[in-house]
C-alpha cells in the first residue's frame, strides 16, 4: 500500500509526544514493506521565514492556497491509496484535506489533541480542565488569552476553529478519524462531530530493553514539573514513610522541587534526562506517579511503565481513567487531592502488590499497547477508510454505514 503521511512537526526545543508517533508510525510501516511518502514541515522554520510571511501566518494557518497547491501537486505525482493526516498546524492548515478529497483519495486524520476544538488544544485554562468552547463559537478563548496568554494571538486560532467547525471542514473532508482514547472521541462527538467515523487505536510503545525484577526501589514522577501535570499536589502528598521519590523532569516548578529535595532526602530530582536514560530509572520503580489536574489525551508515560512491569498511581481524569486498572494495574485517585494520593502511592507501593499490579500492568501491554498490535490496527483502519471513501462516494448523503471502534 502506497500511503502519503502528512505531519507539521512541532519545534525543536517542545517535547513533542506527536513528532514520535508519527516517526514510529512511517518507520513501522516501511518496515513492513508499505511506501510511504512523507510531507513534513518543520515549525523551526518560522523563524528564518521573512517578516511579511511571519505576518500572514496566522491567517494561513486557517487556510493556506499554497499548502492546497503543493500537496495537490505532489498526490497527483505519487497517487498514493490513501492520505493520513497527522498535525496542519501552522504551515499546512486544512487546506490539505480539500487537495486530497479532490483527487478523489481517501483520508484518515490522527487526532493528538483537542486543535480542532479548542485555541491552545488541550482543552485547559489556568491549570484545570476548560470545556467551555466545545461545540460553540471560541469566543471564550479569545477572552480568556487561552493561546500563549495573548488575545492577538488567540484570535486567529478561534477564528479558525468557528470557521471550520462552521463549514464542517473535518466532517466533509475525512473519511475516518483516529483518536488514542475513548475520551478524546467522546469530547469530538460532545462537539458535533459524527461518532460513527471515529476509530480508537491507542498509542503504542516500542518493546524495553528490559522487564523490571522485583518490587523496585523508589516512586519515580517522569513529567513536567508543573501544576497541571500535578507536582505540586506530589510534593505536598509525599512524605519519607512512602520510600523515595525520583523526579525526572523540568519546568515551572523545578525549584521548588530542588529545594525541597535540599531538605528532605527521600527526594531525588534528576533534571531532565534523555529518553533512554528516563526509561532505566522507571525501570527500576516501585511505581509510577502520574497525578495530572488536567486532562490527558492519553498518558504516554503510563504504557511506558507498563511495558517495564511498572505498575502506575494515576489522577481518575480524562484518558488516565482507560489506561489504569483501579487495584490491578496500579491505583486511580480524584485529581487535586493530596491525601488520597498519598494513600494510593501507598497502597500500590507496597512490595507485594508492586509486584502483583507489575505483572498485571506487564500482561495489558502486551496485548494492547505493543508495535506488532499498532500495525495491524493500522493496516486495518487504512483498509477500512479505502472501502468506507468509495462507498461515501456512492451514497447520495456522503455517509457511511458502520459503528465507533475500538481497535
């Protein structure tokens, strides 16, 4: 199968959990013997751009003619089987799906986050959960400063999202949407969108260098230092009796962390360390600690620490609340609560059950969350969106028959 993968990757300095899936995602199926061709574009590019295109950015953002021609120029080239469309935003906009659908191609659409919804696309204002754009006019965003705390910028982002939402750019031009979560799905179809073109398909992570033995030695928090990621809530939970605490990362709260450290040394705080590097020392825990106070699409580091037989204490919030078994897998707890945080960690960091939940953690992924599972899930959602785009083009109403998967 001929596939045209199309990806704006996000910059070079922004931890980037999309640039990654995206990356695993061509490699595994060239591996596979699939040709894929790439369009990428790279947001490091801005900044060498000329003061004028700088200018009318945000403009194309929302439409740009030029991204239509140049992709319509190279799908005539290369003719693939079908178009998957990861990130458009900024420099390819969703002028590209109208390119795609002209040329009578079928289109999936990876949906990493809430861009379509929401002006900073994760559906959060000041460190807590926000829905209040879904399925309205963003004119909360623009109020708010939702996007980079500026209204300047905000305003051609919510101008894009009423647009599109308006015009049901999306809905008209895909065939089949992908999402890594039921709640990403549920917040769409809450928005408008039709739930009968959404297929479920969750990360994958690739196999560890190694399976953790034992009961591990110490909590690890692997994340942004910051207070919707739920460090704070972490530091004031934590105290000496639950063990150590291991924090790998960065960012706004990273001196408080170091000071407490300085005073309390059941706590550890290594910076931010490369990928590989972060993988050992979660490893070697007794549990991971994920206690987000925003939502998540996902939970990435979740299946990280299930592939490695580490079971997780997460926040029962957004896709956090799929991905952990309550008292199998780990431990969920209410967002926002010290106390039960505390008391989960000890719960789960109890050496028995570290080991029980682990073993458990370690069987979930290996059926749900490993690349051989990702590529069949892949394979078949291609397959699908095929055979769905030429039935759409047959029907007089443009839909399809079919119900929400899970795959």
């Amino acid at each position: 199968m001929r596939v045209a993968m199309l990806h704006n990757r996000y910059r070079t300095g922004q931890p980037s959990g999309e640039n990654t899936v995206v990356a695993q995602t061509v490699d595994s199926l060239r591996k596979s013997g699939h040709e894929i061709d790439l369009y990428a574009r790279d947001s490091d590019d801005i900044a060498t751009m000329s003061r004028k295109d700088r200018a009318l950015l945000p403009f194309r953002s929302v439409w740009s003619f030029s991204a239509e021609r140049d992709l319509t120029q190279l799908l005539q080239k290369q003719r693939p089987d079908v178009v998957h469309v990861h990130n458009t935003f900024p420099l390819f906009s969703p002028s590209v799906l109208r390119a795609a659908y002209r040329l009578d191609l079928p289109v999936v659409a990876t949906l990493h986050n809430f861009r379509l919804l929401c002006a900073n696309a994760v559906l959060q204002r000041d460190g807590r959960p926000c829905e209040s754009c879904i399925g309205k006019l963003p004119l909360a965003a623009v109020k708010h400063s939702c996007y980079r705390e500026s209204r300047v910028q905000t305003l051609p982002l919510a101008t894009g999202i009423g647009v599109h939402n308006s015009l049901h750019t999306w809905q008209r031009y895909v065939d089949t949407f992908v999402v890594p979560s039921g709640f990403v799905r549920d917040r769409y179809v809450a928005a408008g969108f039709d739930a009968e073109r959404f297929v479920v398909k969750p990360h994958a992570v690739p196999h560890p260098a190694g399976v953790r033995t034992g009961a591990g030695d110490a909590v690890v928090f692997l994340g942004r230092l910051s207070e919707d990621k739920g460090f704070a809530d972490l530091l004031q939970a934590w105290d000496s009796g639950l063990g150590r605490l291991v924090v790998v990362g960065d960012g706004p709260l990273r001196a408080v962390a170091d000071e407490r450290a300085r005073t309390d040394l059941s706590i550890q705080v290594l910076g931010q360390l490369p990928w590989a590097a972060g993988m050992d020392v979660l490893r070697s825990a007794r549990a991971a600690v994920v206690p987000a106070r925003s939502y998540e699409t996902f939970g990435l580091v979740v299946v990280e620490a299930f592939a490695q037989g580490v079971p997780v204490v997460a926040s029962r919030l957004g896709a956090l609340a799929e991905l952990v078994d309550d008292g199998r897998t780990g431990a969920l707890t209410e967002p926002g609560d010290p106390e039960a945080l505390r008391k989960a960690i000890g719960l789960v960091a109890d050496p028995v059950t570290s080991i029980a939940c682990g073993e458990r953690a370690r069987e979930d992924y290996l059926k749900r969350f490993t690349p051989e599972r990702d590529l069949v899930a892949t394979e078949r959602i291609y397959t699908d969106a095929i055979a769905r785009h030429t039935a759409r083009g047959r029907s007089s109403t443009g839909r399809w028959a079919g119900r929400a998967r899970q795959v």
